[in-house]
C-alpha cells in the first residue's frame, strides 16, 4: 500500500444548506459510489470537516474533540421570545465551544425579521451570565471559553450583549436609548459596566477585516444580513459614535476586528479576549497543516465563494496552504462570484451549474456533491495512473 494516494477532504460549513460534518458524509457516500473497489484500495482519504468559526463551528469541534452538549435558554436577535441554544463542553479540558452563529445567526432570524438596526445580540450576554451562575453553582467546571464568530444576522457592535451586564445608552438630554443601532448616532454618553469574567475568554474569527470602512463589519457584511444601503451608511455612523463616546485609542480602534457585526470587536473591547484567526484554528486544534503532511489532492468548500472567502476564510485557509506547495486543490461551492484566484493548483467546482437555479442547487445539496465527486473522480484516477 506504499504507492497509495492520500486526499484530504476537509470542507467548511455552506450556510443555511449543510454544515461541514455533514458534507464530508456526503463526499464519503459519493466518492464509494463512484469509485471501484481496485481504485478505492489506492486511495487514502482523509476526512477532516473545518471550521473558521462561523457557521458550523461547533459541529466541527464536536466531531473533533468529542463534546458534551448543553443548551441554554436565550432570547432571539428580534423578541423577548427564548429558544435553546447549544455550547460544546469538553469536560476533562475544563473548556467551553460558543457558536455566535447558534447563538446570533440568520437561521434564528426569520427573513422578514432581518433588520440589523432592529436586531440585538443580548442573547449572548444571556449566554454568558448563565454559564458564569454555572460555574458559581459548582456545576460547570471551565477555565476556558472558546467563541467561534461568524455567521451572525447581528450587527450592533456586540453592546446588546453588554446590555444584559449593565450598559445604558443616553441621548443628549439624558433620555435613556434602547440599545439596538438604529440609536447608535444619537448616543451621547455610554454608562460601562465593570465586567471580571472567571475565565479566559478567546475568539476564534472567521474574516480578517476591520471593524470600519469599507472592508469593516458595515459596508462589507451588512447588506447580506438584510440591511439596505441607507442602513449601512447609519450603522457605519453609529459605530464610529460609539467608539467616540467610548475614548477609545485610534490605534487601538485601527486593530478592531469586524467580525460578527463587530461582536469580536466588543469581545476585545469590554473583556479584553484573545483573538485568534481561523488558520489558527484549523492548524493548532484541527491539526491540518500543509508542512508535515503528505497529500497528493485537497479537496476543500463552502456555500458561497466571494470576495468574503478571499478574507482567509476556511475554504481559502485550506486551499492557501496546499497550493503553494504544488497540491492540486478542489474547491467545491454553492456558487461562486467574482474573481476566482490566480494560481494552477486551484480549481473551483460550482455546485450551481448542475442545476437550474440556486434554490434547486441548495435543495439538492446530496445530488451536487455527488456530481462534483464525480468529477473530481476522474481526476484521482488519473492521479492514480501516475503516481503508480
């Protein structure tokens, strides 16, 4: 078996269609059936499902480090109404998983309700203040708390979530402010509550851009969260006037992150986290790391393939790594727009051109996978023929 080829298949989650645990499922199943028993005995395949800490993250840490869930009763992004969210715990490590996107994500946000100058992410500082009475009751027993960000339907600088701790909005004539970004420009002082977290808190986040301008949390992210342009240009106007009525450094404001609608921003801010980036993540915990491994084929996703994905997220991460060492690498996704990335190593499979619209795309999302194995086939039994 000296002359086998190994494949890593190591997608991340397609949002709102299949999380990556299980799309590696579905590769499995589609690559048995499309792969003779003398083929099949000459390849290794490596199935490892990644997360940047978006959608999926904690799926992926569960598959990985064998998680215990727990669930926890927080409110959604738009009501009082609660729901039971789940968190990852790894007893023996004494560590907690959080999913923004299970906690804030645009699955619990009904498509009329998605607003993000409407929308609060008090739910996750209902999270937390309930793991902190677990951990004072005795009954969790954590030293550390790991959030995944990404995929969140919020963008409100993570201040709903320090609303559940304490913090108060007041206008100009000291009128006290719902604390939802449609008030953010009308803020004129900022009441700050001291917070002493139990625990080290880090994030793990699934873009690298800044918290403003035209790569930040607003201008890039919160059109596809249901804002309009209009909302855009109040939701950018409305962080900057927070951030001014906090006094915070420029320097300090310059190495913000936007991830989560400027929910790591608000990690950073008001708990002082470690931040950690995505290919961090994927290559000191998930253990995939192109150095000291022997890969003949990556085949890597996500559900859609933009100018987002060049920001090094997960599909990206995994492609990056192979192909600047010669591995051919297959990115399959939903679909995928604007400019492909340059390099002869990487090719992109649209789910999308098997199919007559995105909606059948996403509806079939087994059926698409198992086209695109099939394509992907052929080349690893051309691989096979040369290797051997």
């Amino acid at each position: 078996m000296n002359n086998q080829i190994k494949v890593l298949v190591a997608p991340n989650s397609f949002k709102e269609c299949a999380d990556s645990v299980e799309l590696v499922t579905l590769f499995e199943t589609a690559f048995d059936k499309h792969l003779q028993k003398n083929i099949k005995s000459k390849i290794k395949f490596d199935y490892k499902p990644i997360s940047d800490g978006g959608d999926g993250f904690l799926e992926v840490c569960k598959y990985h480090f064998g998680l215990e869930k727990l669930h926890f009763e927080i409110s959604y992004p738009f009501s009082d109404e609660k729901f039971l969210c789940p968190v990852g715990y790894w007893e023996s490590k004494k560590i907690l998983f959080i999913e923004s996107a299970e906690v804030l994500g645009l699955k619990n946000i009904p498509e009329n309700k998605r607003n993000p100058m409407e929308l609060s992410s008090k739910g996750m500082g209902e999270l937390l203040i309930q793991i902190l009475d677990g951990i004072e009751n005795g009954l969790l027993n954590v030293e550390n708390v790991i959030v995944g960000i990404g995929g969140t339907g919020t963008n409100d600088l993570g201040l709903g979530m320090m609303e559940v701790f304490g913090l108060e909005l007041y206008d100009k004539v000291d009128n006290k402010l719902d604390v939802l970004p449609q008030n953010f420009e009308l803020v004129e002082k900022i009441v700050v509550p001291e917070v002493t977290l139990p625990f080290k808190l880090e994030t793990v986040i699934d873009v690298e851009n800044p918290l403003l301008g035209e790569k930040g949390a607003c201008k890039a992210f919160a059109r596809q969260k249901g804002a309009s342009e209009n909302d855009v240009i109040h939701l950018e106007k409305g962080f900057e006037n927070i951030l001014k009525e906090l006094e915070l450094d420029e320097g300090f404001i310059s190495k913000l992150s936007g991830a989560g609608g400027g929910l790591a921003a608000a990690f950073k801010i008001f708990f002082n986290s470690e931040e950690k980036f995505a290919s961090y993540f994927i290559e000191n915990f998930l253990g995939i790391n192109s150095e000291n491994s022997d890969y003949n084929l990556v085949i890597t996703g996500e559900g859609k393939f933009d100018f987002q994905s060049m920001m090094n997220k997960g599909s990206m991460i995994i492609a990056n790594k192979f192909a600047k060492k010669n591995i051919p690498v297959y990115i399959v996704c939903g679909e995928a727009e604007g400019i492909l990335p340059d390099d002869e190593n990487i090719h992109v499979i649209e789910l999308a051109e098997y199919f007559d619209s995105t909606e059948e795309s996403i509806a079939n999302i087994d059926k698409g996978i198992e086209l695109a194995s099939k394509q992907i086939s052929k080349f690893l039994i051309k691989l096979i023929e040369t290797n051997s």
